[in-house]
C-alpha cells in the first residue's frame, strides 16, 4: 500500500521556507500569515518524523533531511507551478474580455450569441459593458465594440454598420395622442439621450422641417432606460433601427414617421492592432461583420 502523502499546502509551505530561510518572507509569498506557515512546518514534520529546520534564535537553516527533501519536492512543485501556468496560459488566450454599450449587448448581440459558440465552442467571451467609457484607455478590453463617427486612428477598426436613427413611440401612447405629422411632435414628451444630443435636432434639420417645441424633454443617460420609458409610453424617442428591431416586429415599438437619419453614427469593432492576429480575435470579429450584414 503506497505511503499517504503529507498536505500539498504543508510541502508548498516548506518549499517557501526552504529557499527563503524565512516564515514571514515565505507567509508573504503564499498569502498567509507566519504563524499559519509555522503550524504546516510542523505538521509536515510530525507527518514525516524527522525535523527539516534547525531553529536557533532568529537564524534558520535546513537539516540534513530537510536538504534531501528540497532537492526532490523543489522542482517537483516547479513543475506543478509550470503546468497551472501553461493550462491558465492556454484558457487566457481562447478567452476574449469585450467591452460594448449595454444597450448593443443586449438588443443586438446576446439573441445572436448562440450562433457564435456554436461555431466557436472553445472561444469564451466576457461581455463587460459597465468599462466602456474607459476601454480606449485600458488594457483590459480584447476588443471593444464603439458607437462613434469616426474610429481612432490607433486602433485596428472594422465598420459593423452605419446606425439608422429614427422617431419611436408605443403604439399606446399613439393611440391617446396621435401623431400623424412632424409638427404632432409638439404634443408629446421629447425623449432624448445624453451621449446623443445632436440627434433629434439633426433628424429635424434634414427633413427641413421646423423645429416643433415638445410639451417637455426628459433626457436619458442610457440607451436601455430611454427604451424603457419609450416603451411605457413617456414620450417619443430616436431609436436606433438595430436596437429597436424587436420591439417594432413585436409591436412594442411604432416608427410613425417614414423618414430615417442615416450616417451620424456607425458601430465599430475596435482592438489593438497586433491583436487582429490573434484567431480569437479575427473569430469573433469575421463572425460579427457577417451578423451585421444579414
């Protein structure tokens, strides 16, 4: 019957101990406190009866035993070190961190996301959209996902697709006030979104029409809370085409107005520019341009 191996944590403590010669240096590395690096020194040492340190004042020093036993468990648990890394190693670079507005996330991507790790089962994707005002300037982000007219200039871009703004109403709200023409649009709430303030005016602009002054204007600083309001009937809102897809076939949504802003904004995938090699990157990127040109 093969002899049961002392604790995998009292070894590791003693491999910290041996080659720094010291219970605090050796707590500090492992993240443990001294007297818990003491109490599996001695464990380990009643499980193999014999001491492995010479204790005198403040010096320490290995014993005999405790020599033989760094040779053999040393790089034994280097080893053990180097394949957690390796396999960590390997899962990092299948795992893609990718920072985008919440508002894509949810009414664009996440009904398609099942296309995509059914074609690639081995990429996993971490989905954060609560750092995409900083992702330009972190490290963080693989990829980023960006609402903008233009992309930097530093980064790796691809254009997903242009937006398409256009008025949006529940079709409740409608029925109780109508709004058949443009200049109806001065009997409704106004709904509007911070990161878009050009927007309605732009519309307006286009169709040259007169600049209708709504009953009020309630502003949004998020694309899904100005959906939601919409949806509930606060007012009338410009919706991007994209995101209100769903909504308008369900009939949550109503675009009453035919005509459509085309080209102030654009979706892009973003990355660094060596990180385009990489296969997940171009995986997921080759996968989004062909999503959004069906």
């Amino acid at each position: 019957m093969p002899q049961r191996l002392p604790p995998l944590k009292a070894i590791e403590a003693f491999v910290a101990v041996a080659r720094t010669l010291s219970f605090g240096q050796a707590g500090r590395e492992l993240n443990i406190t001294k007297s818990a690096v003491c109490r599996r020194i001695q464990s380990l040492e009643r499980d193999l009866g014999t001491p492995l340190f010479r204790r005198g004042g403040k010096l320490l020093a290995l014993t005999a035993d405790g020599t033989a036993y760094l040779r053999l468990t040393g790089p034994a648990f280097d080893a053990l070190h180097q394949a957690a890394s390796m396999l960590s190693t390997a899962r990092r670079s299948k795992r893609l961190h990718v920072s985008l507005p919440q508002s894509f996330a949810s009414s664009w991507l996440i009904p398609r996301l099942y296309r995509f790790y059914d074609a690639h089962p081995n990429v996993e994707l971490e989905l954060d959209s609560l750092g995409y005002f900083e992702a330009l300037d972190s490290t963080q982000a693989d990829v980023i996902i960006r609402v903008t007219r233009s992309p930097p200039p530093s980064f790796h871009s691809d254009k997903l697709m242009k937006l398409v703004l256009m008025p949006v109403a529940s079709p409740t709200l409608l029925s109780k006030v109508p709004l058949r023409r443009i200049e109806d649009l001065a009997n409704h709430t106004r709904l509007t979104l911070t990161s878009m303030p050009e927007a309605w005016p732009t519309w307006l602009a286009l169709h040259h029409r007169e600049t209708p002054q709504p009953r009020r204007v309630q502003t949004f600083d998020t694309m899904p809370l100005l959906m939601q309001a919409t949806r509930d009937g606060l007012g009338v809102a410009m919706g991007i085409e994209a995101l209100c897809a769903a909504d308008l076939a369900g009939s949550r949504l109503v675009a009453p107005f035919s005509e459509r802003l085309e080209g102030m904004l654009s979706l892009y995938f973003l990355c660094r520019k060596p990180d385009i090699s990489r296969r997940p990157v171009r995986a997921f990127r080759d996968w989004l341009l062909a999503e959004a040109t069906h």
